[in-house]
C-alpha cells in the first residue's frame, strides 16, 4: 500500500486547510467548502476559523455570505452539532446525518415533557407545536425565540430538574421544539440580531430562507457524498476518524468508502487510512508555517486519531467532553493554545519550545489576530484548561 507519513499529512493540511500564509482561500465561502463546514456552537468560533485563513478578511464578509447571499447555512448535523456548510451540501448533510439525529431529538423531548408531568401526550404536544411554528414561519416572517414564544402559546413552559441540588433549576422547552425543527431541515437559524461573537438569530422556513425546498438525496447516497467531501478535505483518514466525525456507525462508513473505491493507505505507527482514488499523489513540503485557531476549529476537531498532530497536549488543549480549546499551530502540529486578556490582547500560552523563527512566526500571526479583534476579547464557550490557568 502507499504510505502517507506524519510529515506529509502535515503538508496536506497545511495546503488543503488554507493554514499556511502562502496557501490562504480567496474568501470565506471558499474556505469553508475547503473543510467542509465550519463549527458554528460558539458563534465566534466561525469568524476566527475564516479569519485564520482568508486574508483581509471581515466579519462583513462573512456575514454577507451567511444572511444576505446565503452561500453559507447554518444546519444543525453531525453530533447534534451547529455548523456552517456550504449552500450545496445542506441537503446531504441532512440526509447523512441531521435526520438521525432530528429522530432522536423528537423522541426525547417527547418522553422529557411527558415525563415531566408537562403535557399528558409528549409526542401529540411535540406534532401540534412543531406545526404551529411552521404555520407562523411558512408566512415569510424570520423571527427570534422570544417572538416565536409570543406568537406560539404550546412553546410555553419549563420543568424543573435536579430540585433538591444546588445547581438545579427549570429547563425551557420551547426552544428545543426549534433544535428538532432545525435538526429536520424545517428551520434554519437565519439572520442574528446581536454582534458577531453572539448568538441572537431569528428563525425563518428552510424553503423560504433558501428561497427552494431542500432535494434530499438517500441517505447512503449522502453519507458516501460528505464522506467524500471529508476525505478530499481531511484524508488520509481512519475509519475510527469517520466514525466520530459523522457520530455514526461503522457499518455506515464502510459502505460509503466502498461506494467511493477509497483507497487504503499505511499510516505512520502502522494504521490504516483511507484516501479517494485520484488522491495518492505526492505533497510537496510547505514551507514554515503557524496559525493561531480557535476553540472548536475544524481542523484539530477533524480527527479522532490526533496523536500525528496533538502530540501529549490533549489534557491542556481538549476539554473532558472532547471540545478544544484555541491552539497554537507550527509547521502541522500543536504546540500550545492563546487566550487573550481584559484588553483583547492575544497571550500566548506555549507547551513545547520552538526555534528563534518559528516564534517570530507566532509572534506575527498573533498580533494579526489581535488587530483583527480590535480590542474585543471574546470569551469562549467551551475554555481548555490551558486557557483557564492563571
């Protein structure tokens, strides 16, 4: 079999990921088709992840790309996760995986509410909201939760769990009528009326705010389509690394490679990866390299085998439920994570040495990023415990 080192996987990603300064997208859109979607749960986390790969980019940009051409979506997918994708792969990620996880959603809001003593017939209640919501959507107005609520009288109502613990309190329900109306491709989180680094979105009919139904392909036709797409973006992988990537099976995964005649290729350490056919080619090295990425960045969220780029960092970089922090990126590999102070100003937080030219190199691209922040300093959702130390 061909074998694809650690060194070339690095090249790859570097190119591929638009993370090398020379090898940088031409706009947002184009960055995020190159990796296939960007994370969206933290708000901020789809500004800085283009920021770190289009040049001159600006939240105008982005913003222009998501709410008025709407060449970007926000689709609930993979993992129950929010994320950004192309206008193009909306329809096969939903048939890959957001209707799975819709599936699961509705029948557990549908047992929580019943079991709650809020409604008699959960699954009834759940029907007769999620139609009320699409009566009101389907008009053309985009509306945010608290104006849906107003219009919507059944997304009324909470229920109270842990009551005899300190940290107990009451869980809404309504709003997550939307997660599983947004889970089916019904909704979709459209413009937001807070700032970038915020999440206030009004929602709005899928079909209206696209301006077309979506045409949903089978969901093996699909699954093979964004397995493609991941391995043009992220190969050579393992099955284990698509496995978690689409929180699915791998019965699932391998039919998809073998619809898709992947090749398999040798790892370094002797595992096996997978790369489409016309993908075996030599890289060419790049030249050094640094970038500085965000927490739930793509890229080392892309993988669930990370040794090649992660090294013995996990414990100070991912959090306990597998969320990553901001890292400091040289040559393809983590070396340390950044947060920034009061003022916005970028930190630094290194966990290996590097040579005199590659922290120039570091030095550079942070204080890019700080000038890009303009003294904002955003905190993020989902802290690493590097960023957390003091």
């Amino acid at each position: 079999m061909r074998r694809i080192t650690d060194e070339e996987r690095r090249a790859r990603l570097a190119r591929r990921h638009h993370l090398a300064a020379k090898h940088r997208a031409a706009d947002v859109v184009a960055a995020t088709r190159a990796l296939v979607c960007l994370h969206a749960t933290d708000p901020a986390t789809v500004f800085l992840s283009a920021h770190a790969r289009v040049d001159a980019m600006t939240v105008a940009d982005l913003e222009r790309a998501l709410y008025v051409d709407r060449t970007l979506v926000k689709h609930l997918a993979m993992r129950r996760t929010l994320f950004v994708f192309p206008r193009e792969l909306v329809a096969i990620a939903q048939a890959a995986a957001s209707t799975r996880v819709a599936a699961t959603e509705r029948s557990r809001l549908s047992r929580f509410v019943q079991e709650g003593g809020l409604h008699q017939d959960g699954a009834r209640w759940l029907v007769a909201a999620s139609k009320a919501v699409l009566k009101v959507l389907d008009g053309g107005e985009a509306l945010t939760f608290p104006e849906l609520r107003a219009r919507v009288p059944l997304l009324e109502g909470s229920i109270a769990y842990a009551p005899d613990r300190t940290w107990g309190g009451a869980l809404p329900v309504g709003s997550r009528v939307l997660t599983v109306l947004s889970a089916e491709g019904k909704i979709v989180r459209g413009a937001n009326r807070g700032g970038w680094h915020v999440s206030r979105p009004e929602w709005a009919s899928m079909h209206r705010w696209l301006g077309e139904p979506l045409e949903i392909p089978s969901a093996p036709e699909a699954t093979a389509a964004l397995v493609g797409h991941w391995l043009r973006a992220f190969g050579p992988g393992t099955e284990n690394d698509l496995k978690w990537w689409l929180g699915s099976t791998l019965t699932a995964v391998r039919r998809a490679l073998a619809d898709l005649d992947a090749v398999a290729v040798t790892l370094d350490g002797g595992g096996t990866g997978y790369v489409l056919p016309d993908d075996l080619g030599d890289t060419k090295p790049v030249q050094p390299w640094v970038a500085l990425l965000p927490p739930l960045d793509p890229t080392p969220m892309g993988w669930a085998d990370r040794a090649w780029y992660l090294g013995e960092h996990k414990p100070h970089v991912f959090d306990r439920n597998g969320n990553v922090g901001p890292t400091v990126w040289c040559d393809g590999r983590i070396v340390g994570g950044w947060r920034q102070e009061a003022g916005g100003t970028i930190e630094l937080q290194l966990l290996e040495p590097v040579n005199r030219s590659q922290r120039r190199l570091i030095d550079e691209e942070a204080r890019r990023l700080g000038a890009w922040m303009k003294g904002l300093a955003v905190k993020p959702r989902f802290p690493s415990p590097l960023s957390k130390l003091k």
